[in-house]
C-alpha cells in the first residue's frame, strides 16, 4: 500500500498550509490560509480517499 502522507503535505506546503502543533500519536494539526480552518494530518496515511477528504479541509481540490 502507498504511503500519501509525503506526497500531501508538499501539495499542502506549496498551497500556502503550515504545520501549527503536533497532535495526538502520530497525528498533526495544520493551519490552511485558504479555508481559515485548522485539520488533522496523519503521519501513515495508506488511502487516497482520506488524502482526498484533508485536500478538500484545506481548500484544495483532488489530486490522488
């Protein structure tokens, strides 16, 4: 199974999102400019569809 979790947070990083704090495990809060909304990050994200759901949190369209 893939690992999405590198692929998206450059997509997010160049949309202008910031890691804001660690979060609980392995899990991080990120800040979206776009959306003015704050969303959760998991470290070992296997599936495409959750990729898809935090894209669509901070404002941005689908790429996986």
């Amino acid at each position: 199974m893939a690992d999405y979790t590198p692929a998206l947070k450059k997509i997010l990083q160049q949309a202008g999102c910031y890691l804001k704090r660690q979060g609980k495990g392995d899990h991080e809060i990120w800040y979206s400019p776009i959306t003015n909304h704050h969303f959760v990050v998991d470290n070992k994200m296997k599936s495409r569809y959750t990729a898809n759901a935090v894209l669509k949190q901070a404002g941005l369209p689908k790429r996986f």
